[in-house]
C-alpha cells in the first residue's frame, strides 16, 4: 500500500475533534479508500495459488442473487392464433424482479432460470399435424437499461417475432444468432400407433431451464429483469440459418385448446468481476 507521511499532528500537541478530522480528510483526499482501492491493495483471492496453471481463480463474484417471478397461483399462456403471415400476438410477462444490477467494464453477468409447467391440448386442434414433431414454446431474458425505460431483449436476443424467410415465403420468429437467452420447451409428443393412427402426448408438470452470459463492453446499470414466453413455435431452417416460426393455433368452440400452465418461475445472476 501507499506510504503516507504526516507531521501535521506532533507528540505532545493536544488532540481535537478538528484536528483529527482534518487529518483524516487528508488521508483519504490522497488515498481514497474505497472498495477498489481497497480490493487493488489489499491480498486478494488471485494472489493465492488457486490455479495450479497461473495462481489465480480469474474470476471474482461481485454481487448474486435469486428470485422467485411465480410463487404462488398459476399463469396460463395461450397459444397464438394469428395467422402465420403475420407477427404473433404479445407474449407473455412471467415476471419482474426490479433489482438494480451496477457493473463495470468487462464485468460478467450470468443468469439462470428455471421454472415449472405443463401443457395442454389435443390432437383434434390445429395446428397440430404429425408431421410438427418440434412445435414449441419459447421463453426468454429481458433486461430494463434505465430507470424510467422499457424492458428490451438482452443483447443477443430477439423478441421472436421477426421477419424471416421461409421457403421464399415470409414468415415471423427468430434465427438461431438471435436467441442468445432462449429456452425452448416441447408442447406435446407427437406419434403414429398402428391401428389408431397419428396421435400425440401431453406430459404432465416438468422442469424447464435456461441460462443467459454476457460480458459489458462499458460501465452499466440494470434497473430490472424479467422472463417473457410465447408459443406455438417450430425449428425451421430460413434461408441461411436455422431458427424458429411462429405456428397458428385454432380455436374449439371459441376457447384456445393448446397452452402452457407455469406454476413456478425462478430467476438467478451472477455478477462476476474479470480478473
């Protein structure tokens, strides 16, 4: 650490409350002791032989923390019924979790969530077809970037409904580069038996996951996060990469047939100094 020499205080003078003061406002003036000098100068978890490779751990945990969107009752997403030439109607909010995230250069953000669900359906309702043996819901990370904005997909990630091309025809979703903080759940398990034809499976409640990394490229505050889902998708493969389009599901009886139930959701981050 800094030598710091004083003689603005000698033996024998008498001591006051400004006097020491005084003296104390002219250490820290000149070395401020705040988290990061304090973490520069001081033994930290790298200067200790962590890695028999190079000595230290590389990486070291700045602020973490877990949340819970769904605690208590159900949300239920219907699946969407617009037509496929048109964007998908809004996806869903699971849940908010205003906490304010400050990171630095080259901090590393992780984030994980998990959550709990089922699906329903039939095989009498489009869009099902045997031949749809991927359609899927989505669910993916959203971060809010100022205090009085609006949440927007994490860098990286799309909101599913973009434009793509499929088969020379235009049709809305996402491609595979855009879906950085995606995770994708099957909606039902689709089979041909002998004798009874083509059918399909709806499991019951099961786990879904997914997990998000990002490493700033400037100081940043996050002011919030949250989880958003939307459905029926299916993988495709648009012009030059793969990716995912939405599907249109019908209506029986003026009631949605396919949806999904999530009874829990879970959201955790990690904020991650680099060494």
């Amino acid at each position: 650490m800094s030598v710091i020499k004083n003689t603005g205080i000698k033996r024998s003078d008498k001591l006051t409350s400004t006097a020491l003061n005084a003296e104390f406002t002219a250490v820290n003036t000149a070395f401020t002791m705040d988290d990061d000098n304090f973490r520069t100068e001081a033994i930290d978890q790298p200067a200790f032989n962590t890695n028999p490779n190079h000595g230290k751990s590389g990486i070291i945990l700045k602020d973490a923390n877990t949340y819970s969107s769904i605690n208590s009752g159900t949300i239920t997403v219907n699946a969407n019924t617009n037509a496929e030439t048109v964007a998908p109607q809004a996806a869903t909010e699971v849940g908010n979790q205003t906490v304010t995230i400050v990171a630095k250069q080259n901090d590393i953000l992780r984030v994980y969530w998990q959550y709990d669900f089922n699906t329903t359906g039939n095989a009498a309702t489009d869009p099902y077809s045997n031949s749809k043996v991927g359609w899927c819901w989505a669910m993916w990370l959203e971060w809010k970037t100022s205090s009085g904005g609006s949440y927007t997909p994490v860098t990286g990630q799309g909101d599913l409904d973009n434009a793509i091309t499929v088969s020379s025809a235009t049709r809305y979703g996402e491609l595979t580069s855009s879906m950085k903080a995606t995770s994708l759940d099957y909606h039902a398990i689709n089979y041909t038996l002998a004798g009874v034809g083509d059918n399909c499976n709806f499991p019951g409640r099961r786990m879904g996951y997914g997990q998000y990394y990002f490493k700033f490229t400037g100081d940043t505050t996050l002011y919030g996060l949250r989880l958003m889902v939307r459905g029926l998708y299916e993988p495709v493969y648009a012009t030059s990469s793969n990716g995912i389009k939405s599907l249109q599901a019908a209506l029986s009886g003026g009631s949605n047939v396919h949806t999904m139930v999530i009874y829990r959701a879970d959201l955790s981050f990690l904020l991650m100094r680099n060494e």
